[in-house]
RNA sequence: GGCGGCGUACCCAAGUGGCUAAGGGAGAGGUCUGCAAAACCUCCAUUCUCCGGUUCGAAUCCGGACGCCGCCUCCA
C-alpha cells in the first residue's frame, strides 16, 4: 500500500495518515444544518470528502464514512439562547421542525447524488441521538468536566485547561478569544468559553425532550461526539469540516469528547476552505442570496461539471466561483466523455492498457495520494486522452476507469449510452432523412435538419463518405 | 483588539529553494471536413502584487508595504 499524504489541522502540517485498524478507515464528516438549500460551498465540502473517501478506497482502504444531520439546536443570536434556526423556517413555512429537516436533507442527498457522491455507510440525525447525547453528558458531568445550572448543563472550560489543552485546533488562547465580547451570554455560566451541553428552561424552543436535568435540548457539539463515538468508535482516523469549524466546534468537541473518554477524540482534523464569489468573498446562508446546484443547471451546465469544477482546486485552497471557471468544467467533462462514447470496442475490451498509460496511472495516485492534489490528478488525466488521441492509440480504458474512481463522472456509463444507440422513432425519421439530403448534397436540407436535432437536444458530427453520429447531450 | 488565510497570464488553478513557471477555459493561426462539430498541431506569463534581504540560486525562505478575505455568535 502506498503512502497517503493528508494535512492535519492538529499539527499544522502534512502527515503520513496511519489509521488505528488499517486497512479500515474512519471517517466522520460535520454535515450541515437542514433549515435552507444547501449551497454551492456547502456542496464543494461534501464533494472534498468524497474525493478523500474514493482516494483512499483507490489505495485499497475499506473506508466506513459517517455524515451527520443537525436537524436540532442552532440559535439565531445566542449561543444559548434565541430562536432555533430550523425553528425559524419552520414558523415561516407553518411546518413542523422535523418536516422542514427533512425537506432540506432529502434535497441535500438528491444534489448529493447528481454530483455522484457515494453513499456514506450512515447518515445520522441528531434527534435519532438524543438518548446516546444524554448518556455522554452523563459522562463528563462524572468526569467532573460540567456543571448543571438553572439554565442549562455547561461544560467547564477553565477545568478542562487545567487538565489538559484547549486551544489545540485554533492556536488561539482562551484569552485571545474574546468570547462573549460581541454577545451577551448567560449569567449562569462561570466562564464566557464555558459552553452549553444540554439547555434548559427555554419554554419557546419547539423540539424539546425529557433529560435527567429537566426538559431541554442539547448544545450544538455534542451531537458530533455522540454520534461519531457510536458508529466509530471512541477514537476516530479523520473527522473533516469546514474551516469555520476549526476555532469552535471542533475545539469544543475535542473538549467534551476526550473529558469523557480519556482518550483522543480524532487522529487527524481535516479542513476544507470555501469556495468564494467574485469578490472573495465568502458564500453563506446567512447572506441572504447564495448559489444552488440547480442554478448550475439552469444555466445548461451538467451538475457533474460542477463536481469536475471542484476537482479542479485543492480543497485547502479557495476556490472562486466564476461562469468561466464552470465552462471551462464542462468542457472537461465534454472532452472525457468524447472520447468514452467514441471508444472503439476492441480498446474497450483490452484487459490490458498500452505501455504508455503507466506512468499516467502512477502519477494520478501520487497527486492523490500528496494531501488531494486533484489539480494535478486532473491535469493528468486530460493529458493522458490527448496522448492517447495524439498517438492514435485509445487503449487506455482501463487507466480511464482507475481515475474515474475518483473522478466519479461516470465514464463508463456514458460508453455504455453510446454503445445502445436506439433513437425514438420521430427522432430515426428525422435522421434518416438527413442521411438522404447529404446523399444527395442538398446541404441546405441538411444543415435545417442538424438544427431541429440540436435544438432536441441531439449532438450531431458528420465522418467522412455520409458517416454521421447523433447522440443525446445528457448521456 | 486577537487569530488565520490569500495575492501566479483575460478567467479558473497547480507549483512552496535549482530542469524551459503544470493543466484547463477563453483567444489567434493551421490540419481534417460539403459546412459545422469533435480531435490533433502551433502560438499565447524572461515572469509569479510591490520593495528590500538571505542564498551560488527564490514565485517558493525572512522583513516591510499595499490589496483582498475569513474567524473570534450560528455557518462547509
């Protein structure tokens, strides 16, 4: 097995990853709130983990990847206090809180799935948890990590500095934070870093469940520790989020989890940077209008041009959505599936590769396997077609079909689309008829002809001697 | 106030001490073609925001300036 390269947020750097039980690995990825669409940022960072699921897969890992819902719990204003966010959707739809998560999951995994994301072994939601979040409470308030006041159970953060470290994530002191600066937080609290693992007396919150401290509902972190330690145990290999993560709630988590267990909590924290509008600036809910997948769509682009689109940038870099940058994906993905429809059956059939495609295939998974370098593994595979087509020799399928594990543009589906050309009948009359115009050099015919196909959505190449192919745009 | 990131051609984006600064898109020219499309070929940054420094050698390291952005409240 090959040496997998990741960056480590704990240590700020480049480290070989070394998972606990290889050649499984556990990965658990902070999913989002469902209260809104999930945007074309939030979107890129599930498509980073996909990469990083199918790169290890690639070298052989059994990958079990969790991905959490948090359908419960996030305030508005306060960390502790303030109107849920989901709740608030819920109010203005007049649906319930649970129907408005579900709503927005089911769209999340459908966008998901166009992006040819692979199903994570568990998608798990908060209010399934409840009972296993009141169990690991349970347990840091043993451990002497948490205090119950009127308002709620908090974890104490000044005692948990004194046993061990806080501030792993960030770099941050809990003096530099300022916490609570901006924010009034509540009196109840001994310290402003002290956060909220159960919350209390807060009669207005619509989702409410019984607990041993009264009915309430939980803090925000404690659902990522609950549910990783469930379905991966107390220690896990890679727990990924987004950037913003890094300072709060994953510090948080690492807190709560490891006064609980007495163990690490992750062996490596992997961040994903945004993807950025024109100004750089950041894309969020919160801002009020952002980008949808289905704009992607609206504007005549294959929502897996988005996905190539995202290929194209390392996930710690920022990635700055522009109409060009996603043409410029499309055209990619064009070309690659070109060549798939077009490939002769019998490279299709070689068992093995021409000698050249080699070297393509190691440097593909050294890129990807040097903290998902998918930049450079895209660079290669388009050069790998244009030497194939250069060479005139397309015995590279196999090589294909090894990157398209990562790629996940469905290739082979798309040879396949090409391989069972059955039109419908209108469409073969309108064909046919194209065919006896060119035969009888009534281009003027013809071209009418391309056109109405075209605009039914029917690429149309002519070969040489009356040869033409017709084949549908989305296959 | 604190912490962090970024600035590479018209656009997106790799490269983080040493071969000619990846790749794609756009653009220009060409081959092929009834035309168109696709594909292929050629061209397209003596230079990496700017100014100093270290070094035999820097886009890459150090210092400074300017510009943009994120986080410290929920956010991928």
């Amino acid at each position: 097995m090959k040496p997998f390269y990741i960056y480590n947020t704990l240590s700020r750097s480049v480290e070989e990853l070394k998972p606990l039980n290889p050649p499984v690995v556990t990965l658990y990825s902070c999913g989002p709130t469902v209260y809104l669409p999930q945007h074309l940022g939030n979107l890129r960072t599930y498509i980073s983990w996909d990469f990083l699921r199918r790169t290890l897969e690639l070298n052989g890992y059994q990958v079990r990847h969790v991905i959490n819902v948090t359908d419960v719990g996030h305030m508005t204003s306060d960390e502790d206090e303030g109107e849920d966010k989901i709740e608030k959707t819920a109010r203005a739809e007049g649906k319930s809180p649970l129907e408005v998560a579900s709503f927005y999951l089911a769209m999340f995994q459908r966008d998901l799935a166009a992006l040819n994301q692979e199903q994570p072994m568990v998608w798990c939601r908060a209010t399934d948890h409840i009972g296993d979040m009141i169990v690991l409470i349970e347990r840091i308030v043993a451990a002497g990590m948490a205090y119950v006041t009127k308002s709620g159970v908090y974890f104490d953060v000044e005692k948990y500095r004194g046993a061990r470290r806080i501030g792993k994530l960030s770099r941050q002191s809990l003096d530099e934070q300022h916490a609570g600066q901006r924010l009034e937080h509540s009196p109840d609290k001994k310290s402003p870093h002290d956060f909220a693992l159960w919350v209390l007396n807060q009669p207005h919150h619509l989702m409410q469940w019984d607990s041993p401290w009264g009915r309430g509902y939980p803090g925000w972190h404690i659902e990522c520790s609950a549910m990783s330690m469930k379905y991966l145990g107390e220690t896990l290999d890679i727990h990924t989020g987004g950037m913003d993560h890094i300072p709060i709630h994953h510090e948080n988590e690492i807190a709560q989890s490891e006064s609980a267990t007495g163990r690490p909590f992750a062996r490596y924290f992997v961040h994903s940077a945004f993807l950025v509008g024109k100004s750089g600036s950041k894309i969020s809910k919160s801002a009020g209008k952002f980008p949808l997948l289905a704009d992607v769509t609206a504007a005549g682009l294959d929502p897996l041009a988005f996905r190539l689109f995202c290929f194209g940038a390392k996930y710690r870099s920022e990635l700055a959505l522009a109409d060009e940058g996603l043409r410029a994906a499309q055209s990619n993905l064009d070309y690659l599936r070109e060549f798939a429809r077009n490939l002769p059956a019998e490279a299709a059939a070689a068992t093995r590769d021409s000698e050249f495609a080699e070297e393509y295939r190691e440097r593909f998974l050294e890129a990807l396997n040097n903290d998902l370098n998918t930049p450079q593994a895209l660079a290669i595979a388009l050069e790998l077609v244009a030497e194939a087509y250069r060479r005139n020799d397309r015995t590279i399928w196999n090589t294909l079909m090894f990157f398209d594990r990562v790629l996940g543009i469905g290739l082979e589906k798309t040879r396949a689309a090409g391989q069972a050309a059955a039109f419908p009948p209108d469409i073969q009359a309108l064909i046919d008829e194209r065919a006896e115009a060119r035969k009888g050099r009534n281009f003027k015919r013809a071209d009418e002809l391309r056109a109405i196909l075209e605009a039914r959505g029917y690429e149309v190449k002519d070969g040489k001697g009356g040869a033409a192919t017709y084949l549908r745009r989305d296959a």
